[in-house]
C-alpha cells in the first residue's frame, strides 16, 4: 500500500520523541534529520523536503512546544497540520457549470490508467444526479476505443465515438455537439496518451481546447512513477494548462511522493485517487484524511463513508435485529464477506482503522483467503432452507455439502462448529447486541464475518 515504508518510519521518529519528557533543540533538530530522510527515501521532491522539514523545526522549537506539558504530542500535530498544508489543505472537487453543459478533458501519459479513470469519474458523477456521456478520442491505442465503450457499459454511461479514422479534434466538436443536442450536462474527453516531450501530440490537446470550450482539464499521473510523476504534471501545466490532478495506482507498492510533492511543485490540486483498478475504487483526495494515514493515524471517516455507499441500510437493520437475537444464518455470513468485498476487502479497510497503519499488510497474511474462499464455496453448496437453519445440517447433509465444495468432512463440520460458537457467543453479549451499543454501528451497519 501507498506510504507503507514512510509511515513505518516517521512513527519510529515520533515514539522516540513521545518517549521523552523534554524536548531540546538538538532532540528536534536529529528528529528532523530522520524525517528529512524517510521522505527523501519516500521519493519526495528535495525542494519539498527541504522547506517540509525547516518549517516544522521552525515551529516546534518554539516557547510553547519546548515548555509544553507533552512536547511530543505537539510536535506531531506540527508535522500533521504541515502535510496537511502541503497537500493543499482543502478538498477541490471539479466545478461543474450551474447552467448549461460542463466539459472535461482527460489528459497524461500512456499507461497513466487515463480511460479507466474517465469511466470511474462518471460513475460517480452519474450516482449524484449527473447525465455524463465519455467521449473516445484515443484513435491511436488499438483498443482503446472498445476499452471505454466497454467500461462505459459497465457503469451505464453512454460512450460517443466516430471509430479511429477522424480527428480528436472533430470527435471533440462532434461529441459536444451530440451531448448539448440529447440532453448530457457533464462530457468527459478521454485523449491519447502521449510523452510530454511529444510536441505534436501536446499540439492536438491544445487543438482539442481551441475547438471546443473545456471547462477543465485533468490531468492523469501515475502515482509509482515518484518525482517523475511531478515532472510529467509541470510539463502538462505548462504546455497545455491543467486544473487538477488524478494520481492512480495509489493501491500498489509505490513510496507516496507524488502525492506530497504535486501541489506544492505545480500549484494544482489533487482531486481524486486511485485506489485499485475496480470501477468504484477512485476516493476523493481529502489531505487531512492522507495525512493522518501517513502518520499511522488511520481514517475513519473514509471507512465510514465506504461503509454508507456499500453495505444497504435495510439489510444493516435486519442484520443488527438478527444479531440481537442471536439467530442469523449462513446467509449473513455471506453478506458480511461481500460487503468487505465492495469496501476493498480486508486490507483495504485495516489500513483505514488508527492504529493498524503499517500493520495491515501483516494482519492480512494472517488471514487465510484460500479458507475464506472455501467457506464460501461450503455455503453455496447448501440448499436455501440449510442456510437458513444451520440446526438442520445432519451427517449426510453435511457430506453432501462437502462433496458439492470440493472439501472434506472435516472442513464442513468446523465450519458447522465455528458457526455455532459465534451464535453461543452473542447471546452471552447481551450488552454488545442492544441497540446503540453495536460496535459497528459507527460504520453504518458494517458487520464484519463472524
């Protein structure tokens, strides 16, 4: 996951620092060193570094640090509220025209995940209230027409194309055209992907602006690219204008420093992130969230969030009824597992819980998927009725179910076994199943499997 090294290694910094009663200058000032190398190691601009780290020493060997009753903490907050500033403070959502027709241009390098990207930001569009229509203007990419017709499908948006042998520049005029005249208020231009020394290919971007009235320009930068993703959005910024940025690839091994070197080097604001390659996995980029996931602080308000749009509130009600009396079903556990499932499964949501920050990769290898997959494949080999009434599962049921998974009668009958724990279980927590006192209920329904 994204940061995983950086935040490893600023709390090693700060349980030094909390470990003291006192702070001196010099206790700051080596604090400062390590955090000066674990973001220059994270791939961080050196300029950025540079005046990062002058402005938290700055501030932290101050009277009201230095004579404070808990140091520590307050040099923390310094290096939180300074990232957060770094990011760009506030959230920047893409304005959309209070009348009339809003027009965005997807723009970046080949690979950067620029029409999947397109897809998600309709999607989401669409889900408040949006009638978007993408646009295909990649002629050159074989198949990348079809690939955005095909994503396009998937989240119920309409794709305009005129096949690969016209200009961008006319599929832009022509698609802008076809959207005022059937109703669409949002348009997203997907481009070519292109090398930013490529002068000809910049050229048909800014062809592409001149033709058409872009409202805004995104551009599309792969977050594993480090310092060179910085380089590739001052480019774009220069050549051709942009407004904001996406950063993609946010869920792979990449050390974060695009995403805290990119406002301050070109002034842009990150708008959104990519956090896997699902059609709903694009978060919107809050910097207070990401900061206090870098400092291993969690972020529970995005899991909240990711909770709301996933997990359905009636079935959250009847689940909650369910547990209070003790009597769910097989078929709950399989609820439960899809709705991790749609919140990024159980990594995913580790890494959003304080606390667990760097942890979350170890926890997760603790979890067997193969025994998570084969329980599933147990439940489904149950009949409805066995499902809903595990008190009825008898030796030959059980050996059917066996037989019909491709388990053994051990597995069946463990799984019977831990089932039955968890329900013995909640009715020995009366206290934990009345109502308010859910230890879910905070993530809006979210049960986690038993």
């Amino acid at each position: 996951m994204a940061f995983e090294g950086l935040t490893e290694k600023l709390q090693n910094v700060f349980r030094t620092l909390r470990g003291k009663g006192r702070l001196t200058e010099d206790d700051v000032r080596e604090a400062m060193k390590e955090v000066k190398m674990a973001l220059l190691e994270a791939d961080v601009n050196f300029k950025v570094v540079k005046n990062f780290t002058r402005s938290v020493e700055n501030k932290a060997i101050g009277e009201d640090v230095m004579n404070g009753l808990n140091p520590g903490q307050m040099v923390i907050k310094i290096v939180n509220d300074e990232l957060v500033e770094l990011m760009g403070s506030e959230t920047t959502e893409i304005p959309m025209n209070p009348t009339g027709m809003t027009v965005v241009m997807m723009a970046g390098l080949q690979g950067s995940g620029k029409t999947t990207t397109a897809a998600k930001l309709a999607a989401k569009f669409k889900a408040r209230g949006k009638r978007p229509l993408l646009v295909a203007c990649d002629v050159y990419r074989p198949g990348a027409i079809s690939q955005l017709e095909t994503n396009g499908a998937k989240v119920g948006v309409p794709v305009f194309t005129m096949g690969d042998k016209n200009s961008p520049v006319d599929i832009a005029k022509a698609a802008v055209a076809h959207a005022s005249a059937n109703g669409f208020n949002l348009v997203f231009i997907d481009t070519a992907g292109r090398l930013q020394i490529d002068d000809d290919m910049m050229k048909e971007l800014k062809n592409i602006k001149s033709a058409v009235k872009v409202d805004y320009t995104i551009l599309v930068v792969d977050a594993m690219t480090g310092q060179e993703a910085v380089n590739v959005a001052k480019t774009f910024t220069y050549k051709v204008g942009i407004d904001g940025i996406v950063l993609t690839k946010c869920d792979g091994d990449t050390r974060g420093g695009a995403a805290l070197s990119v406002k301050t080097m070109t002034g842009k604001p990150i708008l959104y992130v990519g956090m896997g390659e699902k059609l709903d996995d694009l978060e919107q980029f809050y910097p207070d969230r990401m900061a206090g996931r870098i400092l291993g602080m969690g972020d529970v308000m995005t899991l909240i969030e990711k909770a709301q749009a996933s997990i359905d509130e009636e079935q959250a009600r009847e689940m909650e009824k369910k547990i209070r009396k003790a009597n769910f079903g097989f078929d709950d556990y399989l609820m439960s597992m899809e709705q991790m499932k749609k919140m990024g499964g159980i990594e995913s949501i580790l890494t959003m819980l304080p606390g667990v920050g760097v942890k979350a990769s170890e926890l997760t290898g603790m979890i067997d998927e193969k025994a998570l997959r084969k329980t599933e494949a147990m439940i489904l080999s149950m009949t409805p009725e066995e499902r809903a009434n595990p008190d009825i599962l008898n030796v030959s049921r059980k050996r059917r179910i066996a037989e019909g998974s491709g388990c053994g009668i051990s597995e069946v009958n463990r799984l019977v076994k831990q089932f039955e724990q968890a329900r013995k279980m909640m009715k020995m927590m009366p206290g934990m199943t009345k109502k308010g006192r859910n230890p879910f209920g905070r993530l809006g329904g979210l049960k986690l499997p038993f």
